[in-house]
C-alpha cells in the first residue's frame, strides 16, 4: 500500500525482504527486490534525501529504523547513493543522541541511557556494516564508532550478563531486549572481523546464557521493558513497565539473537 515503506519503523520492517532477496531466485526474488527499491526511495523526496523526515522522532532508535534498510539497497541495488545516505543519517542520529560517555542518550529531551535505545544503536551501527563495502570512505568511522560503543556498554554488563534498563544505573531492572540486540551486536561484529573474539567472548556467553534463562519453553520472558517514546525525566525511564510474560517483540529478539549464534560456526 502507498506510505507502506516510509522512513521509520515501517521501512526497518523491510529488511525482511533485503534478507530475501539476498537467498530467492527468479521471479520471487524480483518481487522481494522491488520492496528493497521502495522501501529505499521511501528515504528521497523529490529526488534529495529526506533528512528532516527521517530524523523526526530524534530518538536512538533511528540508527536501526533507517540506515541498515538504505545500506542493504546499496548492496542489492549496486547503488553508491543509499550506502552514502545510510552514513548521513548515522551522523546526524549520532549528532543528536551520542553522549560523550559513548553511550546513546534516548533523545535530546533527557541524558537518560535507555537500554534498548542503546540495543537499537548496536545493532544498527552492525547491520550497517554487514552491507557497506569496506572500500567506502565512511566504512572506518563507522566501525570505530561501533567499537567505542560496544567497549561502552560493556563496562554495564551485569554479572549475570543482562544489560540494565537503563545501562549505567545498575538499580534499575536487567532488561530482555537490550540484551539480546546487544549480544547480537557483539557476535556479528566477530563474525565481521570489526571486533575480537578474544576481547568479547566472555560478554557474548554470559549475554547468550542470560537469554536462555529469561526465556520460557512457554514463550514468556522476563523483564522485558513495554514501548517507550521520548520521556522527560530519568525517572521516567525508571517507572517503564518490565514486561513479565508473552511479548512478540522479546520474542523476535531473541530469535534472532539465537540464529545468529547458530550461524556464526562458534561453539558457544
């Protein structure tokens, strides 16, 4: 439908078909590449990028809900202009939310650390490496600026291996998304060679352990914190629901957390 692949959460959905279109043949794969081009030029308006749409919500999470669709265009597609528009929009999303600390402010509205606000910098900042060309004049910056983050956030890492609804306050809950987009992080940027097992390792089992033990053989979870948008204050981030049950997003985390353990040909 028209509007489907706008810029946010409705163009991060179409990654699914990048993925697709990267394993189908044939005329299933057209259908799935022709996703990819809408959801891309989903991100142009009038033939130049659409920065002040796609930095609207000003929150953390923009570092996954655009870039990684637009860097996976540029792969499938062989057009340099959606690697380029990926690394515009990581800067601009990092100008407005990256601390000084090296950890993701959720918006400019408050310092607070969010936890999976800093799960969607992760993992967005990895999926943009997955597609980007090491040769492209960007692809540095951009891993360097995943290490620093990863090296940041695992100073938080609690001893059970969750990471905190908000990650630098350690009396706040250990919260179920965060990790799982944060230990994927980790393991893809292994397997990218971004980052060393040997650094990492000990992060990623006690991530992977923590996951399987806040998971339920009846689909529940534990902690997983409700939808959170731009809040005001620290304690705001403090009184978000922890989620206790069924909850597909925890579950859609944790799958592909889990596959990408499967793939990485690491026994773990």
């Amino acid at each position: 439908k028209k509007g489907d692949a706008a810029p946010g959460v409705k163009m991060a959905g179409h990654l699914v078909f990048a993925a697709l279109a990267e394993e189908l043949k044939g005329e299933a794969r057209k259908g799935a590449m022709r996703l990819v081009r809408e959801a891309a030029g989903a991100a142009y308006k009038g033939g130049t990028l659409d920065m002040k749409r796609l930095l609207h919500s000003e929150m953390s999470d923009g570092v996954f809900m655009n870039p990684p669709m637009l860097a996976a265009a540029g792969m499938l597609l062989g057009e340099r202009k959606y690697f380029d528009a990926a690394v515009r929009v990581l800067a601009a999303v990092d100008g407005k939310t990256l601390r000084k600390d090296g950890l993701y402010r959720h918006s400019p509205r408050d310092e607070t650390a969010w936890g999976r606000g800093n799960g969607f910098g992760a993992l967005g900042k990895v999926l943009v490496l997955s597609y980007l060309p090491q040769e492209h004049q960007s692809y540095g910056e951009v891993a360097g600026s995943f290490r620093r983050h990863i090296e940041a956030l695992v100073r938080y890492q609690s001893l059970s291996g969750a990471y905190h609804q908000i990650i630098d306050r350690g009396d706040s809950y250990r919260e179920f998304t965060s990790t799982c987009m944060i230990t994927f992080a980790m393991i893809r940027g292994v397997r990218l060679g971004v980052l060393k097992l040997a650094d990492y390792e000990g992060s990623i089992r006690k991530g992977l352990r923590v996951v399987r033990l806040r998971t339920g053989k009846d689909g529940t979870f534990v902690d997983v914190c409700a939808g959170t948008g731009k809040q005001k204050s620290r304690a705001a981030y403090y009184r978000r629901p922890a989620i206790l049950g069924r909850d597909a997003r925890a579950g859609a985390m944790a799958l592909m957390l889990l596959t990408e353990r499967l793939s990485d040909g690491v026994k773990w």
